[in-house]
C-alpha cells in the first residue's frame, strides 16, 4: 500500500475571552484545528488531528509514496523531522486509522486490546474562584465524574489552593482531586520565572491535606531531584511528561523514577507508537501512564484509543470545563465524545479510530 496525498484542512474555533485569557500569555482567541487526511492507492483513507502541523509541507514528500503500514519507519521519519521542523504526530495518527481499517480493528486492540473504556476525569482549563470552581466540581459529580483535575497559576498560588479547599469540602471524600502545577512546559512567549522548590514543597504539603490524588508537573523538567523530594517529603504521587519532546527524555524519566504517572500526549508528545513504549516501561516499574489528551475530539479519540489498549490509568483526561470548554466545543467538527452514566469514556468499536466527522461543520471553520 502506498500513500498517495496527504492533505491538511485548518480550521479556528473562536474562544471564550476567559477561557483563552487563563492559559495564554498572549491570547489569540482563537484555537487551532488541522485536520490530517491521508489517502491511499487502496481507496482507504485515515484520520488525524491534535496539533497544527505548522510548516508539514516542506516534509510532506518524505511521506508520499511510501507504505502506511510500515508504522515503525513512518514514526521513525516523523522523528527524523522535529529537530529543524515540528512534531507531526497527527499524521501518525492518521496512519494508525489507517492501519485499523485494514486490520478491521479498533486501534485500541492493536495497541494491546486491555480496556474496553476507561474512567475520565473531569480536566479544568479557567482559574475560578473558590466557590464557582466547588460549584463546578458538584456539577460535574452529578453529571457521573469521579475526579476533577484543578489548575493552578503560579501568579495565584493562595487563590488556587483556596479554590481546591472549597472544592473538597464541597465534593466530599469520595471524589478524586487532581492538582496541576504546570511547571514542566511553557506556553510561547512566557518567560517568567517558574515557582522554586521550597515553595512547591509547601504547596504539596498544603494539598496533601485535602487528600490530593496527584500533583502534576510541579517543577520544571531539569529538577528530577526536586520532584524526586516533593513525592519522598510528602508522599503524594507525582505527574509529569505531556509535552516531553522525545522518547529518549522519557526514556530517562523512567529510569531515574522521576514520577509516578507520565502523561506523554500521543498527538503532541512522542507519537502513538512511542507513548505506548513509555507506557509498557513505566508499567514495568508498577509506575502508571495516563496521557495528557487537552487538543481536540480527535486528538482526544487518538489518546483513548492507546490510553485503553495499553491499561492507562487511574483515569483518562476529559478535558472539560463549561461553559468555556464543553464537549460540543472540543469536539466541534466530529461526534462529540462524552462519558456514558458511569462516567467512562467508551472506545469505538469500529476499525480505526471510529470517529464520525462532520464535514459540512469542517467545510464552515476552515481558513
Ligand atoms: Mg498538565
């Protein structure tokens, strides 16, 4: 099988001013969506999404001709790529999609077949006040969630813990909390300095009292050692890795036991091939991996399918956040994805990644 086009279709969804406003330094209002499309002298055509693919058409002829099936060589060019360009794992994407058509599989069962759905955490993207962030958390309980996952900027650290405070007291014991930090990654353009250690270290201390599940990304990526003392000092497991550019700087995380739970996201981080790797090592050392999945529905769809072939968990990452981020929202130019009444996220039993794209929806937003 060869592939005979490759071609990107890019779309802006316009967002809300105070979602947008409490992640970017420099907000665009605006999030970007490519669609990856991947035809074949076969007459299969796949699927994928998750990053913008900026700058792909000067390597899209590395690409052309070659065989979709051959996934290890496609991963392996994809890497070749993201030292002068950038990370093209949409299109990996788009290969495994493939791959399932032709196997007549969900991709979920060619990466290990374990779960058939997963528990989603509720995954906030706004700094809200206390009270509307406990407000937000009962909602998403009585909407079948069993965790929340809660941000907090380092520019409202007392404001961030206050609103997990209020949260647990609202929510009660039997609801998970999750906390992030976001320390590993920076958004462009942000050059502030990162929280040092023996804040964080108070921090962790503060969160274990509310019985916090995990504490993501709490320092930069360099400072192994210092997430190393906030699990030893607070024994509160630690998160990390959803940006991580390679597989070899995961591979070193691992050995050095630098976390509990690595997050690679399989459309931004390290591919769909080496996530599942960065899982299987991780699972060898009774350490977890549940991926990072904060993109779109497909990019979403993509991380389900490996998060439930590789037994990912605790939970997997809904992200969520009404009215600023809802499932219609994420998830605007295919069938949105959402949790069933036990509050799993089902894999689609379909071959490939089993995503329905609405068309006339991608034809409205592309630019
Ligand atoms: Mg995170």
């Amino acid at each position: 099988m060869k592939i005979t086009a490759i071609r990107l279709t890019r779309m802006t969804l316009p967002l809300e001013p105070a979602f947008n406003a409490a992640w970017d330094p420099n907000p665009r209002r605006q999030f970007p969506a490519t669609l990856v499309t991947v035809e074949t002298d076969a007459g299969i055509v796949g699927i994928g999404s998750g990053d913008t693919m900026d700058g792909f058409e000067a390597y899209e002829h590395l690409f052309l001709g070659t065989d979709p099936l051959q996934i290890l060589n496609q991963v392996r060019r994809i890497e070749t790529i993201n030292f002068h360009g950038g990370r093209y794992w949409p299109l990996e994407v788009a290969l495994w999609d493939i791959i399932g058509q032709v196997a007549g599989l969900p991709v979920s069962v060619l990466f290990g077949g374990a779960r058939d759905r997963l528990p989603a955490y509720a995954s906030c993207g706004e700094l809200k006040a206390p009270e509307a962030r406990a407000q937000s958390a009962l909602a998403a309980k009585a909407r079948g969630f069993r965790a929340m996952k809660i941000r907090i900027s380092r520019d409202d650290v007392a404001g961030g813990i206050a609103a997990v405070r209020a949260t647990r007291e609202a929510v009660g014991d039997d609801f998970d909390l999750m906390v992030d930090l976001n320390q590993m990654w920076r958004m462009s353009g942000d050059i502030a300095p990162a929280l040092p250690l023996a804040r964080v270290q108070r921090i962790a201390e503060e969160l274990q009292e509310l019985a916090v599940l995990w504490l993501e990304e709490p320092l930069p990526q360099v400072d192994v050692v210092g997430a190393q003392r906030v699990r030893a000092q607070t024994g509160m497991q630690i998160a990390g890795g959803e940006m991580v550019r390679s597989i070899a700087e995961l591979a070193a995380l691992v050995e050095a036991d630098a976390y509990d739970i690595y997050q690679p996201d399989v459309v931004l981080a390290v591919g769909m091939y080496r996530a599942r790797q960065v899982a299987e090592s991780a699972n060898l050392r009774h350490r977890l991996f549940t991926p990072h999945t904060w993109t779109n529905g497909l990019g979403l769809l993509a991380n389900l399918h490996v998060a439930a072939g590789v037994d990912a968990g605790p939970y997997l990452e809904f992200p969520y956040d009404p009215p600023g981020w809802t499932p219609d929202r994420r998830d605007f130019f295919l069938e949105p994805i959402d949790i069933d009444d036990t509050g799993c996220l089902v894999v689609p039993t379909a071959p490939g990644l089993g995503a329905t794209i609405d068309w006339d929806v991608v034809k409205r937003f592309t630019v």
